[in-house]
C-alpha cells in the first residue's frame, strides 16, 4: 500500500483514522464513524475544532449541554445535500447516537486556537459550484468555506461523473504566497457509487520528488502533504471525495502546474450529468 493511502481497518464503530501524527502534519484529521440504529460512539478531541459532515443516516449529537436531534437527511452521499455540524475547539466530549442503520459520520478535524460557537449547517446552508469544463465538470458542495467562523478548518465535497477528470488542471497549494497561493495539507475521503469502482489519484512535484499514481476506491483515504493532486475518475463510476484542509490561511488558493493550465481555455461547455446531486 502507498505510504499516502489509507484503508478502512473495521466494518463499524470507528471504521477509519488518520490523525495528525499518523499523517506526518500539525493540521487536519479525519475519523469516519459508522453505526446501526441506536449504538453510540464517544469522540474526544479537545485540542481540534471538528466538523461531523453526516455521510449517510440520522443522528442525534450531544457535546457538553447542547444537543442536536435528528441530524442528516440522506441515505448515502449520491443521494443528497449534506447537513453538518460545525464544534469548536475545547467541546469536549462528543456523543453520536445512530438514529436510522447504518448511519456514518465523518469526524473532520483541525487543531486550533481561536473558539468559536457551535453551528449547524443544513443543506441550503451549502454553496454548489459547478467547476471546470467538458470531461472536467465536477460539482463542489462548499461545506465551510474561508468566510465561516471558525479558526483552521475548511470542507468541500466533491462529486466527479463517470469518465471524468477533477482537481484538474493539476493544482497544488503547499507554499505560502498570498494570494496566489497557500500552504495547505489536505485528506482526499473517497466514496465510489458502486463498490467494486474506483478513482486514480496522481500526486507529483514539478521536480520529481514526489512522483506517485494510486488507485483509491470506495471508503479510502488518499494523504496531501504536497505536491500536485488530479484525480480521474473510472468510466462507470461516480466519484466522490470529501476534502479536509487547513494549513497557513484561511484559505482555498491555489497554483495550477504551468504544463497544463493552457486546457482551461478549451473549456467551452460544462458537462449536463452536474451537478449529481440536489
């Protein structure tokens, strides 16, 4: 397995880590809960503000005295808009209680310094953005963006057609030049519409460094630390992938490689299959 990928490690409870230390980085984590109806599962990450971006299912959310009922909307992340809820950092002890089976919840983190208050983010909350052009159309579901409260954290979601190309042209953002650019590490979460799809990952530097192409599929991570990112997904398939940032700014920018920036001026109609989901 490449020393960038991560695989689920158990079919319920906590079914995926990454950590700081395990990524190598200060900045971003990710859990990945999953639940039948009516279990429960304790997090605790005291020194990170969180946001539990809910994958598929309900769930009622309890962090100190507050309380959020029936939390989620769609059985699956092709099925629907996200409903999140957004903790800062010092919340405590967290407690997910599965309403519907299964239910999955994505733990996403950041350490962090400032406090802000707790928000719920329903889905008319969430700004789509249709991107790019022809075979390189994706959806992106802006979960929180530069502009919301909160200290570190940023989460997109992604959605890629069958056949087609995302973070494309081929980006990076590991150098800290605003406003061209910032330095961001970033976990790529992937989810396949059919489980024996797939997505390619590529993940390069200019000067060879890094060099490395990954096959990723269904509930598997790909790690960020540098370097440019293209995904493509497999003809057939659907592909999603929710995005966990933070680094230098608050900020989402980012360099194109100069090879391939030149295939933005070819882009004269967005593919009609986007967005895939409402």
């Amino acid at each position: 397995m490449n020393a960038l990928q991560v695989k689920p490690s158990a079919a319920t409870g906590e079914v995926l880590r990454v950590t700081q230390e395990s990524a190598g980085w200060q900045t971003v984590s990710l859990r990945v809960i999953r639940l039948d109806e009516a279990q429960r599962h304790v997090v605790s990450q005291p020194d990170e503000e969180l946001a539990l971006v809910m994958l598929g299912g309900k769930a009622t959310i309890r962090a100190g005295a507050q309380q959020w009922n029936s939390l989620g909307g769609r059985a699956t992340v092709f099925s629907g808009m996200p409903h999140t809820l957004y903790l800062p950092v010092g919340a405590g002890q967290i407690e997910i209680e599965a309403l519907t089976s299964p239910c999955e919840v994505a733990v996403c983190g950041a350490r962090a310094s400032r406090k802000f208050p707790a928000a719920l983010i329903d889905p008319s909350s969430v700004e789509v953005e249709i991107r790019g052009g022809g075979n390189a159309t994706r959806q992106i579901n802006h979960i929180i963006k530069p502009d919301f409260p909160a200290d570190r954290l940023l989460v997109v979601e992604v959605y890629t057609p069958s056949g087609n190309w995302s973070s494309y042209p081929p980006h990076k953002h590991d150098v800290h030049n605003p406003p061209r650019e910032v330095d961001l590490d970033e976990i790529y979460y992937y989810k396949i519409s059919q489980p024996e799809g797939f997505a390619i990952q590529r993940v390069y530097t200019r000067d060879g460094r890094r060099n490395e192409t990954v096959t990723v599929r269904d509930n598997e991570v790909l790690l960020i630390p540098d370097g440019y990112h293209p995904v493509v997904a497999a003809h057939g398939y659907d592909c999603y992938y929710l995005n966990v940032l933070a680094g230098s700014a608050r900020s989402m920018a980012a360099s194109d490689d100069p090879d391939y920036a030149w295939v933005r001026g070819t882009w004269n109609a967005k593919d009609p299959r986007v967005p895939l989901v409402r």
